[in-house]
C-alpha cells in the first residue's frame, strides 16, 4: 500500500537512494537530508517493508515537482511505481499551492499513462536546475521533462474515492 513517509521510514528510504544513486539514476540525499524532508516523501509497503518511495517537491511557483522514484529491483513491473505516481497526483491534488506537476524521468511511459506531456527542459524555472548540480549526469543530461496540468483534474475531481490508493 501507498503511506506517507514516518521518519521510521529514513533508513529504508536512503538505501533505495543510496543503490539508484550509485549509478546517477537519482540524486544522492543524506540520512539528515531524507529526515528534515520526510513529510514530503510517501512510500510503498508491502509486507512490513518499504519496496517503493517517491518524493514532492513544493514551492516552485505554482508547480510540483515528483522525485526519488523508485522502487525494489525485486519488485519491478509489478505497477507499485504506478500507484505511488497516482498517490503523489492525488496528495498534490489536495493543495491550493500548485497546479502543475512536473518529473524529470527516465521512464516516460510511467508518465505518459497519467496524462503527463514531454516538455521542453528550457521551460521548467531555473530555481529547477539548482539541485542538477549535484547530479552525476548534469553536463549530459538524459532525462526527459515532462508535466501534467493538475486543474482540470482539480475541477472535475475526476479520481472517485473508491479508486484512490492514498488517503483511502
Ligand atoms: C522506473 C521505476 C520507478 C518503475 O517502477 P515499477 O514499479 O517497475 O513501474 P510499474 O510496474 O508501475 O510500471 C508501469 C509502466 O511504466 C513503464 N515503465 C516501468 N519501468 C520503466 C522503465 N525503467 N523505463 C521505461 N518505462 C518503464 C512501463 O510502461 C510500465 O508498464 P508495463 O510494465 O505494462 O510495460 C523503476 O524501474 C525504478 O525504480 N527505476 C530506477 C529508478 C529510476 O529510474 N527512477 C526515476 C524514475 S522518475
């Protein structure tokens, strides 16, 4: 099931981190980092263990970002990313505070499926591209922008309760 983050939850989340960073697949973020932001992420857990965690970023100018994706190599292609995309979608649906969601992602698919559009780098603020200097791929950067407008979702509140993998 898709849960926000407790700080019990820090040590899990950093060696989710620790193994996709190694090879630049997410950006490297310290224990002490993952705790002071641990409201932002949510994780998935399946049989007492977290396989999945996902993170969001709020604050830019109306725009939320999704980050530190991941999930289990164990337990990929079982749709658990999918559901945490679903369950940041909804949480960002619930604030007054943005109205697009953005990810920088190498599994456009993923994103494609909830209605998320390939956009030009270029448009995302430069305040973005502050934490792309700690990233090993910054100079070559081979992940694709992609965002997703949250108010026609918000308007038609389009996700029935009974679909919800959050707050259910
Ligand atoms: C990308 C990642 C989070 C996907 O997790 P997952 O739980 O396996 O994803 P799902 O099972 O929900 O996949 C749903 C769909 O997303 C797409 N997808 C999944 N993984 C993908 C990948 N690595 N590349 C491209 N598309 C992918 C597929 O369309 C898939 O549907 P299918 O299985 O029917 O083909 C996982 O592979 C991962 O942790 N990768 C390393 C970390 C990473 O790259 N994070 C950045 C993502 S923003």
């Amino acid at each position: 099931m898709v849960r926000e983050a407790t700080l019990e939850d820090a040590h899990a989340i950093q060696n989710l981190i620790c193994f996709y960073s190694e090879d630049g697949k997410m950006l490297f973020r310290t224990l002490d980092e993952i705790v002071q932001s641990i409201a932002d992420f949510l994780v998935y857990e399946m049989q007492d263990e977290v396989v999945g965690i996902c993170s969001l970023k709020f604050g830019w100018d109306k725009l939320v970002e999704i980050r530190s994706l991941g999930v289990d190599p164990r337990y990929h292609r079982q749709g658990i990313a999918t559901k945490m995309v679903q369950g940041s979608i909804e949480r960002a649906l619930l604030r007054d505070d943005c109205d697009t969601a953005f990810v920088l992602t190498y599994a456009v698919p993923l994103f494609t499926k909830f209605g998320f559009e390939i956009v030009d780098k270029i448009q995302l603020p430069q305040k973005v591209w502050n934490d792309c200097q700690a990233c090993l791929h910054k100079d070559n950067c081979d992940e694709t922008a992609m965002s997703l407008s949250l108010l026609p979702l918000k308007k038609l509140a389009t996700l029935k309760d009974s679909e919800k993998v959050l707050y259910s």
